[in-house]
C-alpha cells in the first residue's frame, strides 16, 4: 500500500512556457500532500504544502504565482510551473503523508525531471 | 533553530556492518524517519521511531534516544545495491519534515 505516482516522469520544455505536474495517492486519501525540488547532489527542499479544499502554504522564497498549486481531490494534487525559465529545471518530487509505517509517514512520488531549454 | 547533521559521506565494504548517525535539534518532536535515495531518483521509506530504543527491519535497524537528540540507521550484510544517499528526517509541526543533507553511502566490493 502507500503508493504514490506521478506524471510526468520527464519534460523538456521551451523557455516561457507553463508545465503541469500530477501526483497522485492510488490506494489512500491525502487532504495534504507535499512539492519538494531537489538539485543535482542537494537535499530535498520543501517548496509547499498542498491542501484539499484550501489554499497552499507556500516556503519562504517560493514564488506562489510562479508555482501554482491546486489540490483537486483527496487523491490529486497539480504543480504549474509558469512561465519556465532555465534556472526552474529541477527534480520536482511529491509526497503524501499516511498512517503506513508505524507513524504519520510520507510516501514519494517517482519525481519529475524538468528541463527548460 | 532547527538542525539535523549527519556525516557527508561514508564508505564501506561488501558483506560489512555501516552505522549511520545523525542528531537533531528540533522546536517539535513526531517521529524520526530514515529514507533511501538512489542516485535519480526519489526517497523511499526505511524506518521510524518515535519511541527510544531499537527498530529492525531486516538488514536495517534504526535506534533513537529522544533525550539525546540521536539516532542512527544500522545496514548489515551490505550490497552493492545499498550504495546510496541515506536521509534522515524529524517530523516536526504541521506535517512537515525536516531534512538532513543525506549521508552518501558507497559500498565496496
């Protein structure tokens, strides 16, 4: 149990153009979920949280209007990078939190690798 | 503030033990959490502790001392296949995690 996809796997984009990425709980409901990015050889950093029914929290530093962040369902929730520019290709991870290994544990998505040529 | 450290890399040999330690300071405490992540791709689930003492799992087994701020993730029998960046995690206010930097484990034939 506790699996969570994502689509895409990768994107290679255009500079200035918009890129959606999905996650998704399969097997549990998730009123939160969480967007990481990672860089080549650096650790996760969190960028939001997303909540059903409600806005997102955003992380000091992120820009809310260059990442959109819209949690549909208790199983999906979407990352929009706008306007992509060269500087936002990354590694884009989710996660969903659920009671799976013992404690209020979060279970990853695959990840995103986004290039913005 | 909040801290979790842990060694930047670490190396060991095929067959061996490895113990991989990291301390937090942390404002909330729910949970410490251990994760793998190969080299591309994302972190998966290893442990968790939220009570001192030991957890095994297998080859793994993590220990957590609330009182000291530690714990440490125990690989036996070492694969190659376990080379990999080990991650440890508090799981502090409103959900969240916070990261260490990884311990960047290789492991030798």
């Amino acid at each position: 149990g506790a699996v969570v996809s994502q689509h895409p796997s990768w994107v290679i984009c255009k500079s200035g153009t918009s890129v959606k990425i999905e996650c998704r709980s399969l097997d549990f409901q998730a009123t939160t979920m969480f967007w990481y990015r990672q860089f080549p050889k650096q650790s996760l950093m969190l960028m939001a949280t997303s909540n059903e029914g409600s806005k997102a929290t955003y992380e000091q530093g992120v820009e809310k209007d260059k990442f959109l962040i819209n949690h549909a369902s208790l199983t999906l929730s979407t990352l929009t990078v706008t306007s992509a520019h060269p500087e936002d290709s990354s590694f884009y991870i989710c996660s969903a939190p659920t009671l799976g290994g013992g404690g209020d544990t979060q279970y990853f998505g695959p990840g995103t690798r986004l290039t913005v040529l | 503030g909040q801290n979790i450290d842990q060694p930047t890399e670490m190396t060991a040999t095929e067959g061996a033990i490895v113990q991989i330690n990291c301390t937090y300071q942390t404002s909330g405490f729910n949970g410490l959490f251990w994760y793998q992540q190969h080299a591309g791709e994302a972190p998966t689930f290893l442990s968790y502790n939220v009570l001192d003492g030991l957890e095994e799992k297998g080859r793994f087994s993590s220990f957590l001392s609330r009182s000291k701020g530690y714990s440490y993730l125990l690989l036996k029998e070492l694969q190659m296949k376990d080379s990999a960046s080990y991650l440890c995690a508090v799981s502090g206010n409103n959900r969240k995690l916070i990261w260490g930097l990884g311990t960047s484990l290789a492991v030798n034939p």
